[in-house]
C-alpha cells in the first residue's frame, strides 16, 4: 500500500504557486491486506446477484400483463436506478481489492460522485412517489388507474430524475470549484462528499454547509411526503370495516414501508451517526450496505409478497427448463 501512494503523490501538476492533484488515491480496505480476495469474491457475487435480480425484475415486469400497473411501472425505475447506482459503485471498489494501482483521475472521481449522487437522490424520490401510488391505491382504489394515468406516472419520473440531476450537478460544481493539492489519498473506496472534502486545501465552510442543506432538505421533503401519504393510508385502514381487505391493504403497503425503513435508516446513520474519524471502517460498511446491499434486497423486498411476480419467474424457470431438456 505504501509503494503506491507514493508513486501517485508526484501525479500534481503547478498552476502558478498551488499544486493541483490530477488523480486521487482510494485505499478502499487496505487496512486488511489479507482479506482482498476474499472481499473481491464476496463482492463480486453481491455485485453479479444485484444485477441479475434488478434487470430480472425489470424483464418480469414487462413481459407479464398483470404488472402493468403504476406500483409495478415505478418499481422498475427503482430497480433501473439501483442497478445504475451499484453499477457506478461495485465496479470500481472490485478493481481496488484486486490490482495495485488504486488510483482514480480527478475527471474520473467527479463522474463517479456525480452519478452516485444522481442515483441515490433519484431511489429517495422514488420511494416518495410510490409512497403517493400506494395514498391513491389504499384510500381511492375505485380511481385509482384514473388517478394514477400513464402520462400523471411518466411526468412523476421525469420530475424525480430532473429533480436528483438538478441538485446533484450543484453539489458536483461546488466540488469543482475547490482546491486539491495533496495529500491525494482518500481513505474510502468511492469519491464520496464528505471525504472529497477531506483533501481539500480551500475553505470548505460553504462547501459542508450547502451539502448539509440540501441534504436536510431533500430528506424532510421525501419523509415529508412518506409520512403524510401512510397517515393518510393509516386512517383510511383503520376504518376498513372487514379483516381480508384490512389485510389486503396492509400487505399493499407492508413491502414498500421495508424499503424505506431500510433506505433512509442507512441514510441517516451514514450521515448524521457515524461522523467521527474512529468510524471511518463503519462508514465504509454503511456505504457498502447502501450501495450493493439495498440494490440486492429491494428486488426480493418486492418480489418475495407479490404472487403475480413468483408465479412469471416459476413460469420463465419451467420454460427454460423444458427448452433445455429438448
């Protein structure tokens, strides 16, 4: 490890009298030289499930009639922005654990933050809309393909997608705007804010504060939306006279609230728990969790209570099953 960041250090080049940085070095989990391989494999199957499971759910959705509904239309964004967001992640972090060269170009390391932004703003988002989806389902269900029309779920999604781009190309701007002039080496395995802002030599003042607020602010605007859509479907349970469409409405909401639960639980302890420098191994976990974990468990989250999806993968197992015994 100390042979490389060396080498890596002399890649600086002078504007006038401040040295810039054109390359970052990202130690990932070199503090456990003996565990790369093992941690590669381990990825590496996480990475390989994730994207089977995401793409598999988007496949499934499309080819079965009975999902095309506006709950389905919005998991598959979903499941679209996680195989994205693990994608801008796990690729990288498997080619740290596995070559010596730990590098990353500074073009590189904005790209990758500003497409990890995009994407974890955007599954916030997303999880606030099909918050409102299942409002409309539970307490209007008679209205609800009404309500909830093809053009009202693709003006949603677009919103949510512009809206992440919007905040996440700000964030990315103030980080342009700062100096970098060594030390180069960031002791994370991706181009995260915070730890960007750990190898800066500008004031950084403006820098914490804008993140800290528009952070702040998309949370309380997704929870804000979270809470006053499942107050609303509380209530309206609540007076659901007979016990099979109580259970039915529960179930409608029971999978969604997990993936929130798990969604924003990491999120807050990533960002407003584990600050200190002694909970650098622990942030790299929480990230960890949130970039490849979460991507994983969202498909199952979903697909596991749902019997129109288990019964079109049983369907696609049978039929490969029977082309290959042909």
């Amino acid at each position: 490890m100390n042979s490389v960041v060396p080498s890596t250090r002399s890649q600086w080049w002078n504007e006038g009298n401040q040295s810039m940085v054109s390359s970052f070095i990202l130690l990932a989990f070199s503090e456990f030289p003996n565990l790369q391989l093992p941690l590669f494999l381990v990825f590496l199957i996480m990475y390989t499930v994730t994207v089977l499971e995401n793409l598999g759910m988007i496949f499934v959705i499309r080819i079965n009639p009975k999902l095309h509904t506006p709950m389905y239309f919005f998991l598959s964004h979903l499941s679209f922005v996680d195989f994205c967001y693990t994608s801008v992640i796990a690729p990288k972090l498997l080619d740290l654990l596995l070559v010596e060269d730990k590098s990353i170009s500074f073009e590189g390391c904005m790209v990758q933050y500003f497409l990890g932004c995009t994407f974890v703003i955007t599954e916030m988002f997303m999880l606030a809309v099909m918050a409102y989806d299942r409002l409309v389902a539970v307490c209007n269900p008679l209205l609800y393909t009404a309500a909830m029309s093809q053009e009202l779920c693709s003006i949603l999604v677009v919103v949510t997608y512009i809206w992440a781009g919007i905040f996440s190309s700000t964030l990315t701007y103030i980080l342009l705007q700062l100096s970098y002039c060594g030390p180069n080496v960031i002791n994370h395995f991706c181009c995260e804010y915070s730890a960007l802002l750990s190898v800066s030599c500008s004031d950084i003042s403006f820098s914490q504060t804008a993140c800290l607020v528009i952070s702040m602010f998309n949370e309380a605007c997704c929870l804000l939306i979270i809470i006053t859509s499942y107050v609303f479907i509380g209530v309206t349970i609540i007076k659901i006279p007979t016990k099979g469409a109580f259970q039915k409405a529960l179930s409608t909401c029971a999978s969604h609230l997990t993936a929130i639960g798990v969604c924003h639980g990491i999120v807050l302890l990533l960002y407003c728990v584990l600050k200190s420098k002694s909970s650098l191994f622990l942030v790299k976990v929480a990230t960890v969790f949130h970039s490849m974990v979460i991507p994983m468990l969202n498909p199952l989250i979903y697909s596991l209570r749902n019997t129109d999806v288990k019964e079109t993968v049983r369907k696609l197992v049978y039929l490969k099953c029977i082309f290959h015994s042909i």
